[in-house]
C-alpha cells in the first residue's frame, strides 16, 4: 500500500514535469516498447501545438505501423492508400494552399511502393513536408526486407541476411531527393536520444516555416528502430541502430536554404 | 466540339475545384483542354498533370476528402490502374467523378471504341463490397451534362460516379449546348479534413476499421445507401416499346447505332423497340422485366463479348430469351447486322 501511496504522490500532476502535448490523444498507442514512432509523433504535436497550426494542419497517414496515427493526433487527417500519401498531399496543398500539410511514411510505404509518388511531389516542389521514418524493415506485416534494410541484416524474408547480389541494393531515398530541384529542405535525424529529439523538432519546426513561405518540398528522414522486427530489446536496437544504420545512412543536413544545388 | 472537350469545359463550368489526369488516347483531349484554357486563371480550378494514373487518383482522394469537387479521367487501361485509388474513395465514402473513355482490350488492347469495361464499372472493378453511380452518355450532349449531374449525385450521396463512354464519343464531334458557368461552392461539407478548428471534433477520413463488427456495420451502411440509389436514381430511355415485340437493349455508342437498327427493322415489318439505360448501376431491372411481358426476344447489344447481358437475363428472370450482339475490337457494329443477328438468333426469320 504504502508503495503506491508513494507512486501516486509523484504522479500528481504538479509533480509532473513533462506533461502530455495537448495534441496527442489520452489514447495507449499501438506501438511496440520502445519504438521511435510515439517520440516521433510526440514532437510533431509539439510542432503543431506551438505554432498554433492545430486549425491549419491536414496530416496524411500511411500504410504501416503508423497507419492508425489519426487515432494519436487531434488534427485533420487522412489515410493514403499505400505508398501514395505524397500525390494526395499534392492535391490537398493546391486546393488548400495555406494549410500545413504533412506526410508521415514508412520506408516501405516511401521508398518501395510508393517511390514515384514521393520523387515526384519532390521534383515539382509542393509545398508539404514529408516525414520519413527509416526503420530498415516492414514492421506492420512482421518484420519483412524493406527497400531500406542495410546489407547482411536479417529480416523475416532476409533470413540469411540482407545479399545484395540476390536481393539488391538498399535505397538512399534521402539523398536521391535532394538532388531534385523541388526540394528545399533536405535532412536525417533520429530519436533515439534526447539531443537527437531536439535536433529533429528543430527540423520539423524549419520545414512549417518553410512551408509558411512556400518553398517548396521539405522532407526529414527519422532513422528509427524496430525493437519487434528487429528482434532485440529497446536499448539494444538503438545500439545496433548507432552502430550499424547509422555508417550506412550518416543523420545530417542534406540540403538546407543558402546551398540549393548539391 | 468533341465529346472529350465538352467534358473538359463542362468540368470548368460545373464549377469544379481540380482535374487530376494521366495521357492516354483515347481521352488525351481532356487534359490537353483544361491546360490550354488555364481555368486555374478564371475559376480558380486546379489542373494537374500527374506522373501516373495511380497519383492522378489519389490526388482526387486528397482533394475529395477536403469536400472539393474534383474528377480525373482516363481510358480502360488507365482506369484500371485507378482501381485501387477507386476503392478506397468508395470505402472512405468520398464524392468524385471519373471518366472512362473506354478502348477495347483486355491488356493493352487497341485505341479503338468498345464496352468492354462494363463488368468492371458496374460490379466493382475494384476489391471490396462497393459500387460506383455509372452513367453511359450516348452524345456530346450527354458527356457535357453527365459532368454537373455526377457532381450533384457524387455529394448527394457521398460515393464516386463514374461517365463510362468510350472512343467514339470522346473523339466525336456534334454541336452542344453548354450549361452557364457555375460559381465554385464555397460551402465545406461537415465531414471534410480542412484543418481543425476548436469549435468541432477532428476530421478523419479513412477506409479502415480493424474491428470485424464495426467494418460489417460499415459494409450494410453502405448496402443501405446502394438501395436507395437503386430506388431513386434508375435512368433510362425507350424507343419505340410500345407496341415492341422485340427489345434492343444497348446504351452509349451502341444505342445511337440501334436506333437506326429499329428503324430498319420496323422497315422489314419486325416490331422492335430500344431500351437505353443511362445509368448502368443502378440497372433499369424493372422496367425490362415488365417489358419482358409483352416480347418475344431480346437483344443485348454492346461492343463486348456479352456483359450487360447478364444484367437484362438478370432482369426478365427467365421470361424471354435473350442473346447478345456485338462486335470487338474497336469495330462499331452496324445498324444492319443488329438486325441480322436479331434475326438469325432470335426472330428465326
């Protein structure tokens, strides 16, 4: 008794000191222990809420673990069938040219299925962001290759390791799309620590003001874990995450305003 | 002007917010139009040229769900690439409009006319338990006028129409009567995602429900409003029935071609009489079947290897024989050889 008496006087609300972003629903989340998803969500809404874009926001979900994300964020949003959020972004931006339109998509969703739809939203420069959460695998179908696993990583349809003589190559999707000229602003983050989670709400809150001044595609990579799919304890994943997917997709800034040809 | 730019600038004077569309011939004009009159100047309607018809679809996913009048077009092959994007706009119960100038197929097929794609427009084309509202021009005249309408009926009942045409009227050229330009609606439909504000709950537009007993109650929702479109929406046109011993029943190309084939008929002393459906879904069942009553026969004709068939067997449940005349291909069968095949299959004369 006396343990929970003492559980319940820390969790007083005036003895919280970081609090639930107005944005995110009092709702448990689907995401497995330790997944990058919530934290990503969580600074997104935290974006939102600060600038005051809760009646300006219309979000597209994905196919994915993230597909139910409209259940988490209280704004405006659509579910894309998958692959295609960037095309029904497109649209959404030019009838509603002054809401703030986001994507949030998977590596399988971004930079499989739906690889011309995302480069070529980019290469007309529509002014959205594209978040793209990197985990190297497909999460929601258990644990499939993506078009992201790094070589020789194990998956459920990599069994033996990733070889990319049979399987071909991973795909760098963020350094493809700031090669194009519709894209302003180009980076990769993580938020697996927390200087990293500042790092990463910085971008997101760069790419709204961008947004705000219509310069084009902002798109922001989250190299994230998979703890379920990659079969590993959560700190685990974000050891095996620094050790080996960070070498292979390096976070920093790809593009930013003032170098526009790369 | 031609059946595919009465689409175009009826589109612009229906007051339309954005065209989304992909190239393919037969229906290239449609896009070709809407760039070259730079409505986005005048009306502020959006046209975008899309890097597939899948993209094309979902952008009028994205412009539907925020209760924008929106529409793409694009010929069978491109339609079907749609199919998916299709689906999800009838689950998420989106109003839209997509035209299918139809080609002859299947694969690649030719560029030719044909009716080939009834099954799919009709009976879903697309997976999942929905139906589209699908309405079957017969001139230039119609494909100008279906534009509005399937506006209308696409809000009234929140579901995607579909103006299933084919080559033959969108290449076709006939005078036309254009409606005057119609503002664009500044309403907000309550179910649209167009940010939220404080005074509602958020809106969230989806075709998903994991739970088996919430997507079941979703699907008879959706049979509830599929029964009233059947109840209140029927469209259809007769020709010389009244005293018909015969009943051509065809509709777009093939009912132009058949009305000449009753006259050549009733010529050759053979009392026949057309039925044209202008909506395929829903099907005028019930005024075919009290046809049946009094005919002997009926022809089912259609550029295809027999599909509407099986709705008008559908319709006269047993009553009267029926069979199918048509050709393939891209040929557009002759008013003669309906006759022929009226006679060869069906009168015995």
């Amino acid at each position: 008794m006396d343990e929970i008496n003492v559980l319940q006087d820390i969790n007083r609300p005036e003895n919280l000191v970081y609090k639930r972003t107005k944005l995110m629903i009092d709702t448990p989340l689907s995401y497995c222990p330790g997944c990058g998803h919530g934290t990503a969500h969580r600074i997104l809404a935290e974006v939102i809420e600060e600038e005051g874009l809760q009646p300006e926001t219309i979000g597209i979900c994905p196919v994915g673990c993230s597909v139910l994300m409209y259940n988490y964020l209280d704004v405006d949003m659509q579910e894309a069938a998958h692959g295609r959020a960037p095309a029904v972004a497109t649209a959404i931006k030019r009838l509603l040219p002054d809401k703030f339109v986001f994507t949030y998509q998977g590596d399988g969703d971004l930079a499989a299925i739906g690889t011309a739809e995302t480069i070529h939203a980019c290469n007309r420069g529509e002014n959205i962001l594209i978040l793209f959460i990197n985990n190297g695998i497909y999460g929601m179908t258990g644990g499939q290759m993506a078009p992201t696993t790094i070589p020789g990583m194990k998956s459920s349809t990599s069994p033996y390791g990733r070889d990319v003589r049979i399987m071909g190559n991973p795909l760098k999707m963020t350094d493809i799309v700031a090669t194009l000229p519709g894209t302003y602003y180009v980076t990769r983050q993580s938020v697996h620590k927390p200087a990293n989670v500042r790092k990463t709400k910085r971008a997101i809150r760069k790419a709204v003001q961008y947004q705000k001044l219509n310069k084009g595609t902002c798109f922001i990579e989250i190299v994230s874990n998979c703890p379920s799919g990659w079969k590993m304890t959560p700190v685990q994943s974000n050891k095996w995450m620094e050790e080996n997917m960070f070498p292979f997709y390096p976070l920093g800034d790809f593009k930013t305003p003032g170098e526009q040809s790369v | 002007m031609k059946g595919n730019e009465a689409i175009a600038e009826a589109a612009i004077r229906a007051g339309a917010d954005g065209y989304f569309g992909y190239p393919i011939t037969p229906q290239s004009e449609i896009l070709e139009y809407l760039m070259e009159s730079k409505p986005y100047e005048t009306t502020g309607m959006v046209v975008l040229q899309a890097e597939s018809e899948i993209a094309a679809i979902n952008m009028v996913y994205g412009g539907a769900a925020c209760g924008k009048k929106v529409m793409t077009s694009s010929s069978s092959p491109g339609i079907s690439l749609k199919q998916e994007g299709i689906s999800y706009i009838a689950g998420a119960e989106l109003p839209c409009l997509v035209v299918n100038v139809v080609r002859g197929g299947p694969g690649l097929g030719t560029i030719q006319p044909a009716q080939s794609d009834y099954f799919q427009a009709v009976k879903g084309g697309g997976h999942g338990d929905y139906h589209l509202i699908v309405l079957a021009p017969a001139s230039v005249q119609e494909m100008a006028d279906f534009v509005g309408l399937s506006f209308d009926l696409a809000f009234k009942y929140r579901n995607p129409v579909m103006i299933l045409s084919d080559g033959a009227i969108g290449q076709m050229m006939e005078k036309v009567y254009l409606s005057p330009q119609k503002e664009r609606s500044k309403t907000v439909p309550e179910w649209a995602t167009t940010g939220k504000p404080s005074t509602r709950e958020r809106n969230i537009i989806t075709s998903l429900d994991l739970d088996p007993y919430g997507q079941e109650l979703f699907n008879k929702k959706l049979i509830a409003k599929y029964n009233e479109i059947k109840e209140k929406e029927v469209r259809y046109e007769e020709f010389q029935t009244k005293d018909a011993e015969y009943l051509l029943v065809a509709y777009g190309t093939s009912a132009r071609v058949c009305q000449k084939s009753v006259q050549l008929g009733r010529e050759q002393g053979i009392k026949v009489g057309l039925l044209r459906p202008i909506t395929l879904f829903p099907f005028p069942y019930e005024r075919i079947y009290e046809l049946s009553g009094q005919l002997k026969g009926i022809l089912s004709v259609e550029m295809s290897t027999g599909q509407m068939i099986e709705d008008v067997m559908l319709a006269v449940k047993g009553r009267v024989t029926v069979r199918h005349c048509g050709r393939m291909g891209g040929i557009i069968t002759a008013p003669d050889e309906v006759i022929d095949s009226l006679k060869s299959q069906i009168t015995g004369g």
